[in-house]
C-alpha cells in the first residue's frame, strides 16, 4: 500500500540553473563602492530586500543598513515607490552616500504546501486532504493514520532585480529567476545568492569566486 502513495523525491530544486542576466556595457563598475537595496515590489517584497543585503554583505559589499535607508525613504516620501527615475537616483544617492540602487520586483511567491494522502482498503479509492504548487515530495507515514502519508510541495519564487547607477539612472546590470525552495525564503535565498555571483566578475567591490 505505502508504495503505491510514495511520489518521487526531487531533492535538487532549482528550477532554473542560472538567472538570466543582462549587463550594461557601458557602465563602470570599478566606481561602485557603495550600494543600497530597496524594498522589492510585489509579495515578500521586504525579505526578498533582507536576502538580496544578506547575500550582497556575505560577498563582500558595502551596503547601506536597511533601517537607515527606510528611514530616508519615509523623509523623502518614497517609501512606496518601487522605481526612480535620474533625478530621484541621484537625490538619494546623496542622501545615502550611496554609488548605485538595487530594485527589484517579486513575480511570483507561492508558499510550501503539505498534504495528507489517505488510502483506504479498496486500493482505487484515495483520498487526499490539504494541510497547508511546486515540486512534491514524500515526509514519510502520518503517525495513527495507517495507509497515510504527508506529502509537501516546494514554494516556488520568480525575482527581477536591477542595479542603478545613481549618478546617471541608467540600468547597469539586471537579473531575473525563478527558483524551487523548501519555503519561500530559502528559494528567494537561493536566487538573490546567485544574483550576486553574477555580479562578482565583473563587480571589484565584491569577492571574486575561487
């Protein structure tokens, strides 16, 4: 019985290897020596913001702390705004002492699900009952529910992000993936990671990979 509610355990969960990326060639990377993450637009937009400034930080940025940037934010009435135009770059690129802004936008959140898949005797009669889309994978029998299995979805995330040179407006580098997770903040981890190595290349003020 138990065989025949087992489902393949996908453990690799990237749904794309790599994020496609598009860099501006005639931007100058070598004068970025400091960068500032703001709030990403769309669901969990604040923590996809934590994890791309955690990453950044981990590969030896210098980013601006959030709680200061929100607070310049709310003095200049920006706090909602999810795009900038050149006068607006640069206004907070003094503000800040900042040399570029990343923004971003999140495209898709859709949280880990989990299931309890009951069998009854009659082996075409199977009933399953929704705990909390993405890859499924087996957490093994429920405890005093014989024939039942729990079964969990991944959260998948899709995330845009852009680097903008303060001085200019201009769009220095920018990003996009989507990506599978046992939850939302460790798909969105996984891409803002390599969101970063991206950058590492051709960004001096990061970490060059080994």
């Amino acid at each position: 019985m138990k065989k025949q509610l087992l489902l393949p355990v996908l453990l690799l969960l990237a749904a794309c290897a790599a994020p496609r990326v598009a860099v501006n060639p005639r931007s100058d990377f070598s004068s970025v020596k400091r960068v500032a993450v703001i709030s990403f637009s769309g669901p969990s937009g604040e923590l996809a913001a934590d994890l791309m400034t955690q990453s950044l930080l981990m590969h030896g940025a210098d980013v601006v702390e959030r709680q200061r940037l929100d607070a310049v934010l709310r003095e200049q009435s920006l706090a909602d705004s999810g795009s900038f135009d050149p006068a607006t770059a640069k206004q907070l690129g003094k503000l800040l002492g900042v040399d570029a802004l990343f923004v971003g936008t999140v495209a898709e959140s859709t949280p880990q699900s989990s299931y309890i898949v009951s069998q009854s005797d009659n082996p075409r009669h199977t009933s399953m009952t929704q705990v909390s889309g993405g890859t499924v994978y087996s957490e093994g029998s429920v405890m005093g529910m014989p024939n039942s299995q729990l079964l969990s979805t991944t959260a998948n995330v899709s995330l845009l992000s852009r680097m903008v040179d303060v001085q200019t407006g201009s769009i220095m580098w920018s990003a996009s993936m989507a990506y599978e997770g046992f939850d939302v903040a460790s798909a969105m981890t996984g891409i803002t990671d390599a969101f970063v190595r991206s950058l590492s290349p051709i960004w001096p003020g990061l970490y060059k990979p080994k």
